[in-house]
C-alpha cells in the first residue's frame, strides 16, 4: 500500500528536537558520493539489499537522495528519496536500538523537503510500513489499490 503526503502542508522541524537531537550528538545531512560503499553496506546488512539497491540508486542524484544520520561518525539511521521511483519517499531505516528518540520524525522530514525543493507538490510514500507513524508526522493519506503497486512483479530471490 502506498500513500499520499501533501507537501505544502508539511510540519516544520520542530528546532528545540532537532537541537537536543544534536546537543547528543546526531549529525543529520545528505550523504555525498566517497561514502556510497559505505552506507549501501549498513543498510544491506542492517536492513535487506533491496534497501541497499534503493540507497545505491540515491547516489545517482546530485545531490545525493539519501539523508543519513550519524552518532559519532556511526551511521544510527537513513532516509532516501526519489531512489526508485519520480517523487517517492524511501526506503528508510533506523537502528532498532535509536527508535523512539525522533530520528526518523527528522529524516522523515529532511527527505520529503528534499522532494519539495524539487519542485514537487506531492510525494509517495511507496509500499509503506508504519502507517499510524505517516498519518501522524506528515498527514499521510493511504492511495486507495496502490497494492502492489511499483513493487509489483519485482524479482525476489
């Protein structure tokens, strides 16, 4: 299933967060091209390779589509778009062990203004997975049969 966000309407970053997040040490920001090996690593063996193939495919942007989160120049969490598909928000990950702590509310954020500074009115957030979360942070709206959707037909081993 995949959803709709209106990106006109979306929240601002909420900067007293965002500010603890980085008084404790969290660097958000675009990933850029030297570090490509790196990050498609951690999400193919944090996450799947699916992922991986999507993060990969954020390189081929300039910038770079993929907004990584760092702790001490550890890698905590990611978020890319248009990586797969013209206007589409994901994948995204977040260590299990930083959950709960606003990191993906941020990178949520980061990418989807990343698609509006693209000139999008619209973004897709693609084979979703916490809906409740979409609904919540952004104003999602579930797109009605959107499933399968892009993923559809896709070769899986």
């Amino acid at each position: 299933m995949d959803m709709l966000v209106n990106l006109y309407n979306l929240p601002e970053q909420n900067k007293v967060e965002v500010a603890e997040l980085q008084n404790n040490g969290y660097v958000f920001r675009n990933a850029i091209a030297p570090e490509k090996h790196i990050i498609v690593n951690w999400v193919a063996e944090n996450f799947n390779k699916y992922w991986a193939n999507e993060v990969e495919a954020s390189f081929n942007n300039f910038p770079v589509s993929c907004i990584v989160v760092q702790q001490n120049g550890v890698i905590k969490g990611f978020a890319c778009y248009e990586a797969t598909a013209k206007t589409f928000f994901g994948p995204t990950g977040v260590l299990e062990s930083e959950r709960k702590k606003g990191l993906g509310k941020v990178l949520l954020i980061d990418a989807l203004l990343g698609l509006k500074n693209m000139g999008y009115a619209y973004g897709i957030i693609g084979g979703i997975g916490p809906q409740a979360f979409y609904e919540k942070v952004v104003g999602a709206t579930v797109i009605e049969n959107s499933t399968p959707g892009i993923y559809k037909n896709m070769i899986k081993i």
